[in-house]
C-alpha cells in the first residue's frame, strides 16, 4: 500500500518537474529576432518592406507557433509610409516620397525596443 503511494507520488512530482522544464526551456521566448524582406539601409520608393517578428527560445530554436504582440511607433517620416501590422508581421508599404523614415519595435516580450531606419530613393545604387 505505501510502495503504491509512493510511487504515484514520484510519477506526479516527476511529471510536474518535466513538464516547468518543457515550458520554461522549450516553450517559453527567451529572445525576440527580425528577419527583413529587403537587406541595408536603402529601400526604393513604390515598393514594400516586410519585417517578422519570431520569437526564440533558450536553445535559440526558433517558436514558430507563438504569436509575439509587438507596439511600432513610427519615428521620423510619418507622411512617407503606411504601416499595417499582422500578428507577427510588420508590413510597411513606402509612397512615392525620397526621404528618411525610422520606427521603433516594441515587443511585449523583449527587454529593449529595435529601431529600424531606411533612406528612401528613387532607384537603388549597386
């Protein structure tokens, strides 16, 4: 009677203590990434720019499946974009204007904001 007791105790404890180590280092976001559509600083009015938010955990494996809320404040340069924001997508559309823009990424889930700035042009230099 007290071998059952005990060993049902184990197993509950066991499965608990397995199930905080799957949360906490499998589950949970330990790290906000960016992956951007268009690479450097230069991006060609007329044109879009996608930005995705994913969240990684504390092995650095990407968590594709978790929704990451982030609040985007447009800096600079309010008159030459159109932001929309989809769950972990940041789609800015870039009217036809050359100037300078800059918004700041605030996830829910991060420590410190991200700031992105880009120089509008006409036709991108190689």
């Amino acid at each position: 009677m007290a071998k059952g007791t005990l060993l049902t105790s184990f197993i509950i404890i066991s499965l608990l203590l397995l199930s905080f180590f799957v949360w906490h280092f499998f589950l949970s976001i330990y790290e906000v990434k960016y992956e951007k559509s268009i690479e450097g600083n230069e991006i060609v009015s007329n044109s879009e720019l996608t930005i995705e938010t994913i969240g990684v955990n504390s092995l650095g494996w990407e968590l594709p499946f978790r929704t990451i809320i982030s609040k985007v404040e447009i800096k600079s340069g309010k008159d030459l974009i159109k932001l929309s924001q989809n769950n972990n997508s940041i789609k800015i559309n870039i009217l036809g204007n050359v100037g300078e823009f800059s918004i700041i990424v605030i996830p829910k889930l991060s420590l410190y904001p991200t700031k992105f700035s880009y120089k509008i042009v006409h036709f991108k230099q190689q």
